[in-house]
C-alpha cells in the first residue's frame, strides 16, 4: 500500500473517533442549526461546486462514460437546492437520539432503560452521485455521527468540493472539527486502508456498482451494512390492468434508468402477452430501451429493439436504458425467477387478483414490495424518512431505505441506588 494513502486514512480515522465523542454529547439544537448552516451554504457556495462539477463531467465524457452514469453525476442549480432542501427537511425531523425504547424496574430495584444512541464514526465507499456526499454527511450530523466519505474517481472533485463546503458550515455551527471528513486521496490504497480499521470503523456502507459492492464486503474487516445493487423486476400477471402494467412499467425503466431502483426486468404472463407484450415493446422503442427478450418476446417485437436474451441478462443490472424480459407460465413461475436472479431491493406486481397480489407480497424475497405501482419509490425521501444514506438489501440491523434510526445503536442505562451483584 502506499504509506501516504494508509497514514492520510489512519489520520482521518484518528480524527473521527475524537469528534465522534464529543457529538455524542451534542444537543439536537445543535445538530438541527449545523445542519440548516449546511443547507445554506451550499446554495452560497454553489459557484464553486459547481465548477468542480463540471471539470469532473468533462473528464468523465472524456473516457466515454455512458449517459446514465453522467446524469448521476451531474449537478446543476436545481440539483444543488434539491440537496439543501434535503438537509432542511432532516433538521424538521424528529431527533432519534436518546429515544427510550424501553425501560422497566428491575426486581433489584435498578431501574434499566434501553436507549437509541449513535454508532460512532460511519465510513462510506461510494460512486459517481455527489449528491451522496450530502446525504450521508447530513444523516450522520443529525444522529450524531463521525462519517468520513470515500467518493469515487469519477466525482472526485464534485464530492471534495461539497465536503469542504458541508465541513466548514457544520463547525461554524458548533460541531466539533472532523465530524465530515472526505479521503483526498484517489489511490485504492485508500479505499483499501479504510476498509482495514477494524476498531476505529464502527460501520461501512458501500453505495455503487455490484463490483464496488462485493469487493467491500469480501474484504472488509470492519462491520459492512450492504447496499444497493438492484436488479428490480416488474411481473406484468394475467389479471392486470394493461394500460395500468405499461404506465409502471415505462416509469421504472425509463424515468431515471441510472439507478439501483430502475426496472432492469419485465415479466408476463404467458396467458396474456400477445395482448399485453406488443405495446409495451413499442412504447419501449420510442424511448429508446434495448430489450433482451425470451423467444416469445422476440417474436413479438418485429420493428422495435428486441435482442434474444442470454441467461446472463436475467441477472444484470443494466443501470441504462436495456431491460431484459420473459414470458412465464404464471405465478410460480414469475416468483421462482424473481427469488433466483433478483437482488432482494426491489419487485414489483400489477394485478387486479388480491390472492395473486398477497402471495407475491409473502413469498419474494426483498426489501421492497409492490402491488400496483412503480419500484422507483423504494427510496429514503418517498418513504418519508428525509434523505436516505443507501438502500439495504441484507436483513440484518437494516433492511431497505435507511434513514435515520438506520445510524443508530442501542445502549443499556441502567440507574441504581448502590445494589451490588450476590
């Protein structure tokens, strides 16, 4: 490794876990005012974020980066007060620390409570999304978080920009130095280092790309929470609605096709999909999407972009404007695909049939459900949890849009009048 790239994160973690401490003693005033003092100044300092911004979207367009991917890292005015829009509504939300969860007298007469309290210092690897930068800096300062950030090349100037900008506010505000810290280095090295500081890492949340995210979790020597690789699916059943199933289904694809709650596979019945299939595949062609379909797809979709589908396109995360799609014999089979190639984030039925609707709730495995509506709400804000520092796709600890009790642990208080142990 190379020895600046480990002292720079090592010096960072230092730095992290001393102000971690001191946060966990903040007032929520405290916490609330920082975050509104961030808020503002990113609008204040937009100028210059923006320039980085820009330096960074010409290099990306430079080595040939795909529409989807620049969209996710571009930011633009509108982008920037959405981002400090977001960091107001945290401010308004209800303060998770120090809520008792539970509490009771013991027969000794302790009196035991079980109270919310932060993690400590939370660490996250992340790609392309500035916006991140801003979202888990702002989870973090309102649940009394150390976060030391770790963005990807591609945004890398975007992503310090905002983290100097977010820094500076939060102290001036009251917050002790190093509660929002970004590793300036670029290096793997880095990403490598901070995912080796078992003791000084309380939690690391990986947030990008399937590759992005196995590599945390297979290396990792600190507690991972993981995240958002989503290979969503729409299951068109025989009792649906048409025009209902091609509306949810164009808006998961094609309204942002870039991110983890995208469509990326569409399933029909195969009792209706010579009435079902044909406008769908059209609506898909005039926007532009790339299908990779089964046989029975394929022979519907003369004059559109219809592609036969090999098994690896059941499982991929397009993150683009492709989807796969398959004909299947029912709802068996549309479940038993689904657990198989699905990625447990997000899935989606349309059907009028409530038996067919509460079997597909009960038996695929996801974070995310959906009866009757788009996979593009699976997150933070649509959940009304404010901003969301990533979506979950494991069961323990947290599971799907993770706001702010997402950040917390629990710790015991126990307040006696001398009792000792017989």
């Amino acid at each position: 490794m190379t020895p600046s790239a480990v002292s720079e994160v090592r010096e960072l973690a230092v730095r992290a876990q001393k102000a971690s401490h001191l946060l966990a003693g903040t007032s929520t005033e405290v916490r609330n005012r920082a975050l509104l003092a961030m808020a503002r100044a990113l609008v204040e300092q937009q100028d210059m974020i923006l320039l980085a911004n820009e330096e960074d979207m010409a290099a990306a367009a430079e080595r040939g980066t795909a529409e989807s991917l620049l969209d996710r890292l571009k930011l633009d005015t509108g982008r920037i007060r959405g981002i400090s829009e977001a960091l107001e509504s945290l401010a308004a939300l209800p303060d998770p620390i120090g809520e008792v969860l539970t509490g009771s007298r013991l027969s000794n007469g302790i009196w035991l409570q079980k109270v919310r309290v932060p993690m400590g210092v939370v660490a996250m690897i992340y790609e392309a999304r500035p916006n991140v930068t801003a979202d888990a800096a702002g989870l973090c300062v309102k649940t009394g978080n150390a976060v030391i950030l770790r963005g990807g090349t591609m945004a890398v100037r975007s992503n310090l920009a905002m983290t100097d900008v977010l820094s500076v506010a939060a102290t001036s505000a009251g917050l002790p130095e190093g509660s929002i810290q970004s590793v300036r280095s670029v290096d793997r090295e880095a990403a490598e280092a901070l995912m080796g500081l078992h003791g000084m890492i309380d939690v690391l949340i990986p947030r990008g790309g399937a590759g992005l995210i196995r590599s945390v979790v297979e290396n990792a020597k600190v507690p991972v929470i993981e995240t958002g690789v989503g290979n969503c699916h729409v299951y068109v059943h025989e009792k649906a609605d048409p025009e209902m199933a091609k509306r949810i289904l164009i808006n998961a694809k094609c309204s942002r096709p870039g991110v983890c709650n995208a469509a990326e596979s569409l399933l029909v019945d195969e009792s209706v999909h010579k009435a079902v299939l044909p406008p769908i595949l059209a609506e898909l062609a005039e926007r532009g999407v790339t299908v990779y379909g089964c046989d029975r797809t394929c022979a519907l979709g003369e004059g559109t972009t219809v592609s036969a589908a090999t098994d690896e396109d059941w499982e991929t995360e397009y993150l683009d404007l492709k989807i796969a799609c398959k004909v299947v014999s029912g709802l068996d089979e549309a479940i038993s695909h689904i657990n198989r190639y699905g990625t447990k984030h997000s899935e989606a039925i349309v059907t009028e049939d409530y038996t067919a609707a509460i079997r597909f709730l009960n038996e695929v495995d996801a974070a995310a459900v959906y009866v009757n509506a788009s996979t593009r709400f699976t997150d933070g804000g649509e959940f009304g949890l404010g901003a969301e520092i990533g979506i979950s796709t494991q069961k323990l600890h947290a599971r799907g849009p993770m706001g702010l009790e997402a950040l917390t642990t629990t710790k015991y208080v126990a307040m006696g009048s001398g009792q000792i142990r017989e």
